[in-house]
C-alpha cells in the first residue's frame, strides 16, 4: 500500500477484490474446451514470434526473455494493478507532498483510499472484459505473475475476451486467435529487439509524472465522474459530452511537449502491429480478409453512450486513432524506403518520429534518410 500521512491514496487490495467482484463473466465454455483454448494461444504466440521476425527483420530467437501468459479477466486486474502500482510511485510521492496540510488534502485523508480503490476497480472491471492482450512494459515479477528478468515485461492473451469477440464477429475462432497473437507478438519483439526502447518510454513517463502540477482531488474527482459514468449515475447530459479525459489534467508546457512525444511512439508501436499483423495475415490466416472488415466495423461502430462517455473519459478514443494513423505512417514509410529503411526508426530515440512526422511520413523520411521530398 501507499501510505499517505497514515491514509492510504490507493487500496490497491480493495481496487483488485472489487474489479474482480464486478467484473461480467467470461463466455460459457466447458473446462476441456477452456484448456484447449489456452494451449492453442500458447502454441499460436510461439508460432508468432517467427512469423513476426520474418515479416519485420527484427530480433531474434535469442531476443525473447519475457513470458507469454495466458490470463482470465482477473488475472488481467491483477497484472495491470501491480504495473499502475509501478509506474505511479512517483506521482503518489509528489501527491503525498502536496496533501500536507492543505484543504484538499484534508478531506481526501477522509475519504481515504478506500473509496479511491473500489473506484478504480470498478474502471478496470469495465476495461478486463474488452482488452484481448497487452504487452506490459513495465511489469514487476511477481509470485503469480513473472516477468522478463531484464527490466520486467510480460505478454498477457486475456482468453475469456478472445472467446467472446471470436464469438460476436462469427469468424473462424483459430483464424482470429492467430491473427491476435500476431498483433501482441509484434509488441513484444518491439521491446525485446530495441534494447533502450523500455528505458526511453520510462524516462519520458517519469518525465511527465514529474511535471505533474494537481491537487489530489482533482484526479480523485477525474476517477470518481469515471466510476459514476460506469454506475450509471451521472445525468443524460453529461453522457452526452463524454466527460472530460484523464489527458485534461495536462498543464505544463512541458507536460504538452512530453504528451506529444508519448503520443508519436504509441502511434508507431500501435499502428506497426497493426500493420505487421495484417502483412503476415494473408499467408498465415487464411479468413484474415473477413476477420481484418468485421473487427474494423467492431472499432467503429463502439457500443452504447454509456461506453462511448467512458472511452472519452479514459482517453481510448485517442488509442484508436493512434492504430489508425501510425498503420498509415508505417505502411507509407515502408512503401517508399522498404521494410529495412523502415526499420531505421529504431536506432535511437532520435530516429523515433515527432508527432507531425506521423502525419506527414515524407517528412521523417526526409530528415531520417538525408532526402529531399
């Protein structure tokens, strides 16, 4: 726990028991075909790890030290609470700060961590059933929950959300769980064949937690319209308008040129799996075509106003688009310098493109590779 002036900040115990409380039941399957589904995700994430190095021309089969596990919905909760925990003890020690004494700080001390923790776990409850895998990057080993020895980082295939999408889109189950692999496999072979790729993303998370300028009830009121939006308890209204984003805390200069610098190398790493993915598809997952159109319109079409206030709130909005535009970066890239010329953005950080350079790739290409336009 995080202990604030004796008040915890976060229960972070009682934020992993309430998400896995609410969480929505996984599909209804029997015991054999569960097993089978996760020994057939073990068997396409190794199969992956060739298919991606193949496509990408990166790593090799030495590269890989972080683990693929294949989770429930609350093995998820459990994994990305331990990775909030991480990366937020900076901010919490800068909170910690800024509660002495202060008004604000008084009255979070009374409504303690208790009530912060079983908020946000009803925010994870909501984001474990719709996340189908992630490469955590900055996971600390646990018991439960290992990690790669060098600096952590763990493959997560959520199998229950695999099953369910599958399910919904009506496609061939082997295709789609292939075709996903493929896409969390590229994540990982980013990380584990770019050495100071991990250090870089840290340093410039920390770098804008460090900047970070709030009084701890504003963030506790950002979690609280979140938990409310998911409770249905907050008007028509303001449904209408999504709430504001987590990003709104942004302030600083400083923070706003860290934030567009975060937001270049997400749009990369997302729109490269992306853009991996569906390269290596047609060879390999024969429905690829009709999994590639039906997911599309899943994006697209969302789901009910109560889910579109909360991807606003949350900032998935913006993941969406970071897919779209870093895939129309790297496929532009590749169509004009080749899979090897692409592959020049991973020599420093500063070979990584800016924010404007997603959206004008003739520009990246031009200061990367000495060009003229």
């Amino acid at each position: 726990m995080t202990s604030l002036g004796g008040a915890e900040m976060v229960d972070w115990n009682l934020a992993v028991a309430t998400a896995t409380r609410l969480v929505r039941p996984g599909p209804e399957v029997s015991r054999d075909e569960a097993r089978a589904v996760v020994a057939e995700l073990r068997r396409h994430a190794k199969s992956s790890e060739e298919h991606v190095r193949s496509f990408t021309g990166m790593g090799t089969e030495e590269t890989h030290d972080t683990p693929v596990l294949v989770v429930d919905r609350a093995g998820w909760i459990r994994a990305n609470v331990a990775g909030f925990r991480e990366v937020l003890k900076p901010l919490l020690e800068k909170m910690k700060d800024r509660r002495a004494g202060g008004p604000g700080g008084a009255v979070l001390g009374a409504v303690g961590g208790k009530v912060t923790g079983v908020e946000l776990g009803m925010l994870l409850s909501f984001l474990a059933s719709r996340v189908l895998g992630q490469y955590e990057t900055f996971a600390p080993a646990t018991r439960d929950l290992p990690a790669g020895e060098n600096g952590g980082g763990r493959l997560l295939l959520v199998a229950p959300n695999i099953v369910h999408v599958e399910r919904e889109l009506d496609v061939d189950p082997h295709d789609f769980r292939l075709w996903v692999c493929l896409h969390e496999e590229t994540h990982r072979t980013q990380f584990s064949s770019v050495p100071w790729l991990r250090d870089h993303l840290e340093s410039e998370i920390q770098g804008f937690l460090g900047e970070t300028d709030v009084d701890p009830m504003t963030v506790l009121e950002r979690i609280r319209e979140a938990a409310q939006s998911l409770a249905g308890g907050r008007p028509d209204a303001e449904e209408d308008d999504g709430g504001r984003s987590f990003v709104d805390l942004v302030q600083t200069p400083a923070q706003r040129e860290i934030l567009a610098r975060l937001t270049a190398v997400m749009s990369l790493l997302e729109g490269h799996a992306d853009y991996v993915m569906d390269g290596v598809g047609p060879g390999v997952v024969p429905s690829v075509g009709e999994i590639r159109e039906k997911f599309k319109e899943r994006r697209q079409r969302g789901a009910s106003r109560l889910d579109q206030a909360l991807r606003k709130l949350l900032g998935l909005d913006a993941k969406l688009r970071q897919y779209r535009d870093g895939e129309r970066f790297v496929r532009a890239v590749v169509d004009e310098v080749g899979m090897d010329g692409f592959n020049r953005v991973w020599t420093s950080p500063n070979t990584l493109p800016t924010k404007a350079e997603i959206a004008k790739p003739a520009d990246w290409v031009a200061r990367v590779h000495r060009r003229a336009e």
